[in-house]
C-alpha cells in the first residue's frame, strides 16, 4: 500500500509526532496524492481520495496498463495484510497510522526512526564524499561540519569565495542558506540556532555548477543494487524542477560530455559499497545527489552532494520511463507550481490542445499528460512532456 507524504524530510528533521506540515506541504500531498500509481507495482493500493481521484484513475485504465486501486487514509486499517510503503518515515506519519487503525509490527520503532534520522544527516554526505575523494583524485567537492558557531565564523573568515550552510536535515532543496560575502547578523542568528537544534551546521564552498545529476539505489540487507541514472534540474535555490526521460545509455552519453563512462562506473561501484557500509540496516530506495562542476582543471564531478533515504522524483521519472515511454521517445517529468486558483487547469487546456497525447500500446510516442488530477483549485501539478522522431502506425491519439 503506497502513501505520497512529500512532507516526509520536513518531519524527519522536526522528529516530533505532532508535527504539523506547512501549508504547502499539505496542498502539494492532496494534489499529487495519486502519483504512486505511476511507480507502484501493478495491482498495488494506493491511499488517496476516492472523490477527487477515482474518475481520474479510471480514465488512465483505459490507456495505460494500471491496475491500481485507491484506499481512503481512513480505511487503511481495513487491508491488515497488505505492507505500507510511503515516500518516507517519520514519527508524525507514524502516529497518524496509529490512530488510524495499523498495528505496531507494521512500523518502524521509534528507535529505527531515531537511527533513520541520524543516517539522514548531511553529516553522513560528507564522511562519503571524503572516501570518495581519498580514492580518485577527479572528483572534487568540499563538505564540513561545525559543532561551533566559533569554528563555523573561523571557516568562513578563511575561506574566499561564495558559501553554502545547511541544516543537518531538511527537506529536499531546503534549510540552506547563501553566504555571499560576509555573513550577516540575520545569517548568524540563523546558525546558532540550528547548532542548538541540530547540533551543527554543513558548511561548503559553493561551486560552479553545470549539471545536476544523481545514482539511484536500492538497498536490502546491506546489498546494494543499482537502479539507475537521474539527471534533473534545479532551482538556483536547490529546489526540484523535474527529470529529463531518458535511456540510461543515452544519460551516459550526456554526462561523457564531461567525464568518461569508467570513471562513472567506478563511480557507481564504489558508491555501492559505501552506501551498504554507511547505511546496514536501512532498507529501500535511496539516492545520492551529485554535480557535473567546471574547475580549475577541466570538469569534475562532486560524487556526494546528499544521500536521500526515501523514495525520489529521480526513481519515479526512470520508473515512468521504463513502464510508459515508447523506445525512441523522451521527454520531461516536471513538477509544476501555479500560484494563482484556475492557472494550472488553464495551463493542461493550452498545452493539451497544442501538444495531443498520442499512444501506442499503452506506451507515450509523444505530447502532454498529466499524471495527477487538474481542477479548478489545483496548484501543484506532475506531468510528462514527451517529443518522438517518429510516429508509428496504429497510434492512440488522445486529446482534451
């Protein structure tokens, strides 16, 4: 049973079973409650509102190979049998589970979810992103962390250039802040109480950025299996845009722009090894966010920007790729933000008219589909752009 709580990094950090998501956070988990379809296994249930997204789930049935079915929150207690997977844990989601029915085996302690939070620092970037470095001298990256505001003040004095501090944990894309000359007051203040919180702060020298890029994991037992490539771009924030669809082949292509195959595939392999030393006893998807950087010397790769132990946008987008793109075609996974009420439904009618969905066997040759449902109200929108060389014959064209 798959449950979307993108607000999973937030609690995390908060670790409290009370906490209360922000607004945002609540909207964009009601408007993208149903996007586990898309990476669930086929028959799998998915806890979402029946109401809102039942019509919009019986219209892909009838185009895409899914099976899914949707559960209220309220009635999870009704499928004993079935395991509850959600993007992440947190103590807040766990009592929410608890109130609603689900017995204690079927989650984590709150021990397991103490030892999750530590081995969701960013603290644990840095011990990889070291290892990596004392092994290939062409990776490149500095991470630091600071117990002190003293000792964080002395760095940041020493060190010439822009500055990047980060909470231990956060969400995603968040709990940064950007030291652009001298650190202000509102900056200090800022840091000595996440010091107090979070018993330090991550402090790197920023670097010149020209791809994001991230390896995708799956860990059981301490094995690690290796799912794949993401490549996605960002704010200059930090903060998620989407993914570019894909082969995996054709991402190597892309990122040998910059480096050769085998320095990634010994990248990947030793990435494998410390992700299962790092992290023994976590099991599920994890990824490891990284950045093509232009240097000194050439284009570097910082191998370790964040490990993310949860379920990401990146997997979902090489998931979707793989189940529901036709071979030849790519495109975009985008996470859309529209503002203002009735944009992102005038968004789907313009580009549905201007860029129709066409499939073939219930794989995209090309055009515009949402993946979550559009209305009125919608403000948080996930959807697929998929452009072809080709169309074949015999092709679905759905428009509207």
């Amino acid at each position: 049973m798959y449950l979307f709580n993108p607000d999973n990094d937030l609690a995390l950090a908060n670790f409290s079973t009370n906490y209360t998501p922000p607004a945002s956070a609540l909207k964009i988990a009601e408007d993208l409650a149903i996007l586990p379809v898309w990476y669930a296994p086929e028959k799998a249930k998915v806890v979402a509102g029946i109401a809102q997204n039942e019509p919009f789930l019986s219209g892909l049935k009838e185009i895409f190979p899914i099976r899914a079915s949707l559960v209220p929150f309220s009635n999870i207690s009704l499928f004993p049998e079935e395991k509850i997977i959600p993007w992440g844990w947190n103590p807040a989601l766990r009592k929410r589970l608890l109130k609603a029915g689900v017995t204690e085996e079927k989650l984590p302690s709150v021990e397991e979810l103490k030892q999750l939070r530590n081995h969701s620092g960013r603290q644990n970037a840095i011990h990889i992103l070291n290892g990596l470095k004392a092994e290939n001298k062409r990776f490149c990256g500095e991470s630091y962390f600071f117990s002190t505001l003293d000792a964080l003040l002395k760095f940041l004095l020493l060190r010439d250039g822009d500055k990047v501090l980060k909470m231990p944990n956060s969400g995603s894309g968040k709990g940064l802040i950007w030291i652009k000359g001298d650190i202000t007051g509102k900056q200090t203040d800022w840091c000595r109480r996440v010091i107090r919180e979070q018993g330090g702060v991550v402090a790197e020298p920023v670097l010149n950025k020209v791809q994001d890029f991230a390896m995708e994991f799956n860990l059981s037992d301490a094995k690690p299996e290796f799912i794949g490539y993401s490549l996605f771009q960002s704010t200059p924030s930090g903060a998620y845009l989407g993914n570019l669809l894909m082969p995996e082949i054709d991402i190597e292509k892309r990122l040998g722009e910059y480096t050769d195959t085998e320095l990634l595939l010994q990248l990947q392999k030793s990435l494998a090894q410390k992700l299962a030393q790092q992290f023994p006893t976590y099991s599920g998807y994890l990824g490891v966010d990284m950045m093509v950087c232009k240097t000194g010397t050439g284009y570097q790769i910082q191998p370790c920007v964040e490990v993310n132990l949860r379920m990401n946008m990146g997997i979902v987008a090489h998931i979707f790729h793989n189940r529901f793109v036709k071979a030849g075609s790519t495109g975009k996974f985008m996470v859309g933000f529209f503002k203002k009420q009735g944009e992102a439904l005038a968004f789907q009618q313009r580009v549905q008219k201007n860029f129709p969905l066409i499939v073939e066997s219930g794989k995209i040759v090309s055009g515009f589909l949402p993946l979550t449902p559009i209305t009125a109200e919608t403000q948080y929108v996930a959807y697929v752009s998929i452009t072809s060389s080709f169309l074949p014959q015999n092709t679905c064209r759905i428009t509207g």
